[in-house]
C-alpha cells in the first residue's frame, strides 16, 4: 500500500462521483477504500472509514468520516446521496467498517442505515472495537437489511493498522523512521546528517507523519538538531501530538519542539522546578520511571494507547531506537535508503553486539518502493506481522 500526499489525488476518486459505474462488489469496495484514505490525515483517533453507496450499478452517493465528533463515514455518503436527489432506497452500501452500534460523539451508523431503506450492506471488516464487534452486523441484519463482511479485508485492515493495534492489544501501532546510505549510517560521527536522502524522500516522510497520531523522539536528537517536529511537507488539517522522551528533563524551553504548545514531555524524575518552566509553554510532563531510573518505554506505550494514540512514529536518534528496539516497542521500520556510502559513520540502532545469530533482531519486508533516488522500505518485525497486513508489495520496478 503507498502511502504518500498523492493518494489524495487518485484518478479514479472526484468530488463529484455520482454517476461512476461500478462493475461489481469488489469494484465498490475499492472506492469506498480510496475515500477512506481521503481522512488518512484527519480522522484519528477514529479510523480511516469510507463510504459509497450504489444503485442499479451507478455510485449515487460517497463520503469519508470526518474529525471526532462530526459525521462518520456513512451519514456523509447518505447526506452526499439525499444533496443530490437520489432515492437510496433498495441501494447498496459499500463501507470498510463495520458500522458503528453505539452512542458515542455521534449516534450509531446502523440506526440511519436502517432508517434510511438500503437494501444491503457490504463491509470490509468487523469493528475491532468492544463496543461493536459484530453488533452493527447484527443489528443490520435485524433489520432486514442484507449484510456481508471480509471483502477486501486485508487492505481495509492495514489502512487502520494504528487503530486495530490500540483495540486489539491496547498499543499503538509504533513505525521507526529513519534515514540511511546504503551501508546503514544515519549521520557522521560529528552529528552531519543533512542531507542523505533527497527532497523527494524527505516530503515522503512528512506525509507518514501526517498519518500518525503522535510524533516522538528523544532529549539527544532535540539538543542536536532543535527540531520542530511536525508536518510541513504536505497539506494537513491537523498537527500530531509531538512527544520527547526526556529522562532527566534537560530539555530548553526554548526548543523548538515545544512552541505552540502541548507537547508531551515524558521523564523518569521528579523536578518541580523544571517542570513549571515547561509547563508554562504549554508542555505536559508524564513521569514514568522504570527500575533503572530511565523512562518505562513498555508503560509508556500503554499509556498512549490509553490517550487514544494509534499509530506512533519514531524519528529518534541511534540510543532510543535501540532501547525502543531491544525492549520490543516497534512494530514496523521505515526505512529511506540513499544510494551512497558514509563508511565510519552513526549507525541506526545502538544494540548491543551479538555473539552468536540466534539473538538477531527477525523482520519481514513488506514493501519496497523507489521514492525520487532513494529507496523506501518498510519492514515489520516477525512478532509483529501477523498483526499487519499478510500480504507484502515489492515493487517490481525497483532497479
């Protein structure tokens, strides 16, 4: 699956899709998924749902859910639908969630389906959620209303990958970015990491950023390139939560990573002091400490899935990738290859070294991609893929 700003432009999505043809009920799920990618940047912590409904094999109506509290997926397809004069009645709808059954910042999905006369209703997947898990089906069903699920499973579940970890193991989807020549070095030894890749690899990242709900990194990367942290590289209409893991809270409160505010600052000691300066920026400082007076990266992701965090990206520097690494938090390595050597140089992870191969670190590929001159490769880690999607994209045209 690619992941990048130019998704939102595919050919085969327009504002105006009433009147597309739609062969069969694969062809309407696709487009229900290439609208759920529409809210890629937007809908979180809710899930990326889409929506089209069909009549008589022409799409009459399509939507996408919007920011917390405001429509889901479904009611925009129904209201696309009524705006433009359609009769709903006896259609199909094609959604790559399951709908919804509860009360929540909106009233369930299922009761508008049910009221609206559909016929039918196809989804991609049964919601993870405790609060649905096959209610919405059921209650469908009840309804006299037609309904299906697991078409297209493996795309709808890997688009939501974040949120399916956070219900399903009570962990964000955690993704590690990195940078990298070709022989694995990530700066020279004197900190000069700007730049390896290529602009084109560089705006890629930002729009992995985009889709993320939290942005983290650790005190040593702040002090050594004061980054912002956030999105700039691609059109979002919101800004991931920027976390810095800190242990001692030496962290500036002139950084650039705190201004604007709401920055969470996660610490293994207590400094009332310190903590008021930061806090008057706008911070949150969480203290979780583990044993050894460092920060519980395990707790520290439990407590993320707990603030609603699904999927985390790490750009961090060579010790905190290899903690987070050695302690199991990272699911999924993106990693940007550029075609060149640094030789003697900072490495990715600071992992301890092996003695023998039984102790390595398994992933599988799962996609390799040419982005501009530099080759993007996400890898899962062997404990982990079974909680993506099975399948791997590697593309062909790689050379």
């Amino acid at each position: 699956m690619e992941t990048n700003d130019t998704r939102n432009a595919d050919p085969a999505i327009t504002d105006d899709p009433a009147g597309q043809r739609i062969a069969d009920d694969a062809a309407g799920m696709r487009l229900a998924l290439q609208w759920a990618e529409r809210g890629l940047y937007s809908t979180s912590p809710n899930p990326h749902i889409g929506c089209v409904i069909v009549k008589d094999g022409i799409v009459i109506g399509a939507g996408v859910t919007q920011p917390a509290g405001q429509d889901h997926a479904e009611i925009q397809a129904l209201k696309d639908a009524q705006r433009r004069g359609f009769d709903v009645r006896g259609a199909t709808a094609y959604v790559t969630l399951e709908p919804c059954s509860h009360y929540g910042r909106t009233p369930p999905c299922c009761d508008a389906l049910v009221r609206s006369g559909l016929a039918r209703v196809v989804a991609a997947m049964e919601d993870p959620n405790p609060l649905v898990a096959g209610q919405g089906m059921a209650r469908l069903a009840q309804a006299g209303i037609a309904v299906s699920s697991g078409l297209l499973a493996d795309e709808a579940h890997e688009l939501n990958i974040g949120f399916f970890s956070r219900m399903t193991r009570q962990l964000p989807w955690v993704r590690m970015k990195t940078a990298a020549s070709l022989d694995g070095m990530t700066a020279l030894h004197n900190g000069t990491s700007q730049w390896i890749t290529g602009a084109a690899a560089r705006s890629d990242g930002h729009a992995w950023r985009a889709r993320a709900c939290a942005i983290l990194t650790g005190i040593g990367t702040v002090k050594a390139d004061n980054p912002q942290l956030n999105v700039r590289a691609v059109a979002t209409p919101r800004q991931p939560r920027r976390i810095v893991v800190d242990s001692r809270l030496e962290i500036d409160p002139g950084a650039r990573v705190l201004q604007g505010g709401g920055t969470w600052i996660v610490a293994a000691v207590t400094d009332h002091e310190r903590e008021a300066r930061l806090r008057d920026t706008g911070a949150e400082i969480l203290t979780l400490p583990n044993a050894h007076g460092k920060v519980d990266l395990a707790e520290l992701m439990r407590e993320l899935a707990r603030r609603q965090v699904n999927e985390l990206h790490v750009e961090a520097g060579t010790k905190l990738n290899g903690s987070l690494v050695r302690e199991g938090c990272v699911d999924e390595l993106l990693l940007y290859l550029a075609p060149t050597l640094l030789g003697d140089a900072q490495g990715m992870f600071a992992l301890p070294a092996l003695t023998e191969l039984a102790g390595k670190y398994p992933l599988k590929f799962h996609e390799a991609k040419m982005v501009g001159d530099d080759l993007r490769i996400l890898a899962r880690f062997m404990d982990k893929a079974n909680v993506g999607d099975k399948t791997s994209v590697i593309d062909k045209n790689i050379h």
